[in-house]
C-alpha cells in the first residue's frame, strides 16, 4: 500500500476531522468555491515574499497589485481587501525593515520533502528559513493571516493560544 506524503494541511484536515480528510487527502475532493481569506491571504504574502528577497516596499505592492488586478474576486468591489493587503504589505515593512539585516536568508518559500511515498514521506513549504546572524542559529519565519472572526486584534483571543502551538510551524519545526 502506498502512503501519502503528508503536510502541515492534510494533519490540520486530520485532525479536524477523518472524514473530511478522506475526502479531500484519499479521493481527491477539493471546493469549487473562491474563498475570499485564502486570496488575501496569497497576497499577503506575494508582499512578504518580497520583503524577505531584499526588495523595497514599492516593489512589493507592485507584485501584489499585479496579483489581485489578474485575480476576479479583487475586481468585484474587492477594493477593501485591495486597501487592506496593501495596508498589511506597508505595516510589515513599517514594522520589520530595520531587522531584516539581523539575519541571512537561505530561502523564500522554502519546499522540503523528506521520506518517500512509500516511506512516511513528509513535505511543506516554509515562508522563509533563515540563519540568524547573532548566533548562526536556523530561524522558521511563518507569516499568519486572520481573517475578522479570528479576533486577531484582541489579545485574549483563542487565536493567540493557538498561535503559540500552531501545527504548521510545529511539523516544519520537527521536518527541518
């Protein structure tokens, strides 16, 4: 029997629920529907992409602009997510340009695959990995977006705990 090679998304889909992860893991079902979060979302992070390949903040709303003209959903009154993901894109610069230079970059959406099909094999894409310059120490950087209902901007929300255990940043952590 063949075993899939399994990702922080298909053990999240797991562990959420079997019969949800048969569908889409084992027979292949996947939504025809837009979501709306996983494009801003990707948009999000072309931005951060670009930070973290050394280009300046024009250069970053420009490759996100570039997206969301090409993608539908921004162009049906998607204009406030357009505002947002840019607002998003100059905050992150605001915030982190100055510490960029604390570290060296060894890779921007950064695939790994370790084992086989045949042999527990496990695979995923981390937003950055990078050796931090201070104490040459391998650093995990993944971005999280959130959308409203995750009440990111109250501190003693549910979703700071969860944060704090993410499995994604876990299963990187374990696989690299």
């Amino acid at each position: 029997m063949t075993e899939h090679i399994h990702t922080a998304s298909s053990l999240n889909c797991w562990l959420t629920c079997q019969q949800k992860y048969n569908y889409r893991y084992e027979q292949g079902y996947r939504t025809s529907e837009t979501i709306p979060a996983f494009l801003i979302g990707t948009a999000v992070h072309l931005g951060l992409e670009s930070f973290w390949k050394g280009e300046s903040l024009e250069g970053a709303l420009i490759a996100t602009a570039r997206y969301m003209l090409d993608e539908p959903y921004f162009k049906r009154g998607g204009w406030v997510e357009r505002l947002r993901v840019q607002a998003y894109i100059h905050g992150y610069y605001h915030r982190w340009l100055k510490d960029r230079d604390l570290y060296h970059v060894l890779g921007v959406e950064y695939e790994f695959l370790r084992g086989t099909r045949t042999k527990k094999g496990r695979a995923g894409k981390l937003d950055v990995l990078a050796r931090r310059k201070s104490d040459e120490k391998l650093v995990i950087i993944e971005h999280k977006t959130a959308s409203k209902f995750a009440k990111a901007d109250d501190p003693g929300s549910a979703y700071w705990s969860k944060l704090a255990m993410d499995t994604q940043v876990c299963f990187y952590h374990r696989n690299i």
